[in-house]
C-alpha cells in the first residue's frame, strides 16, 4: 500500500509524473546555473518548460506553471 492510500492510484501516477519533471527541471536548472553551456541541461529545462505549460500538465494537477517556474528559478538563485 502506498503511503498515500488516501489517493487513488491515478491521483498518485499524475503526482508521480510531475514530481519527476520537478526533479528534471531542479537538475538541469542546477547544471545551468554553473555558468558553463550543456546542451543536454538545456534541452531538458525546455522540455520541462514545455511540459509544464501544456494542456496535459493542467490535467494532471491543479498547480499554476508559471508560479511553480518562477519558484524552481528562485532556488537556483537563492
């Protein structure tokens, strides 16, 4: 049983896919912020990017994506 038995299991697979790109974007955010160019870094945040603006995206959380961007940047910056 999972540790959120409250959810169902599709709830958990949508929480499940956005936490994933989260810890995408941190990383390549992370990997950016060295000041050196990595095309692999870069082609995963615009990904991310893409995915978070994407109609998909609000079906599967209530999140606004451009609140949540800003607050991954910041912690780059912080």
């Amino acid at each position: 049983m999972s540790k959120n038995s409250n959810l169902d299991p599709y709830e958990e697979l949508a929480n499940a896919i956005v936490l994933q790109a989260v810890r995408d974007y941190r990383e390549a955010n992370k990997k950016l912020s060295r000041g050196r160019k990595n095309r692999d870094a870069q082609d995963t945040k615009d990904e991310c990017l893409r995915f978070f603006r994407s109609k998909w995206f609000s079906l599967l959380t209530d999140l606004d994506p451009e609140f949540l961007i800003r607050r991954l940047d910041e912690e780059v910056t912080a």
